[in-house]
C-alpha cells in the first residue's frame, strides 16, 4: 500500500464491486445468461428463485449495464435477457471464484 492511499481506497473498489454482484442470485443469473440468452421463465425455472426476486435482480443487474432485455413486438409479448459486452467482462472474475469454490470444497471435505 502507497503512503498516499488508505485503507479506504483500496477497499472502496472491492465494496463496489461487492455492491453490483452481491446477493445469491446475481452471480448465478450471469453465468446462465454467459452461455446464451434466456427468457424470464427460462431463468426463473433454471435457477429456482421467485419472480419477484428475478425481476429485482434483472433490473439491478440492467441499470449496471451488464444484462440487456431485449422485447420483442410479438403475441404475447416476449422478453428476452442477454449479457452485454461490459457483463461479459465478468466470466473470467466469476471463472476464478468458483474455481476458488471447487478447491475450498474440497478442502473442507477432506477434514469430514
């Protein structure tokens, strides 16, 4: 740490970060939609989680620019959700924290 920085500034990166992706179903909405677009059901029924939450979730994960909802001019009016350029810049961090997962898993089975 520089003598100009503190602690503080350092940190204030992290909480931000923390602030967009924290929860239990932002990271997971990334990683399905890092494979291909989905539909709100589809999102819905993949990952379990009530409308309600999702809708939070998306329009979250929207106004930070990394999920794009695209509506299409149809009978019933369908809706579809797709990681943007910027949300895609996430799969190497998110790569890494379950990567990091699948070892302290392991790590923590071995001691049962």
């Amino acid at each position: 740490m520089s003598a100009t920085k503190t602690c503080t500034d350092y940190l204030r990166p992290l909480r931000d970060a923390m602030d967009v992706l924290g929860g239990k179903w932002k990271i997971p909405v990334i990683m399905l939609l890092s494979v291909r677009e989905r539909r709100f059901k589809e999102i819905q029924r993949e990952l379990g989680v009530a409308a309600k939450v999702l809708s939070k979730e998306l329009k979250e994960l929207e106004s930070h620019e990394l999920v794009k909802r695209t509506v299409f001019d149809t009978v019933p009016l369908a809706v579809e959700y797709s990681l943007t350029d910027y949300g895609r810049t996430l799969e190497k961090v998110i790569g890494e924290i379950r990567d990091w997962g699948v070892h302290h898993r392991e790590r923590i089975l071995e001691r049962v």
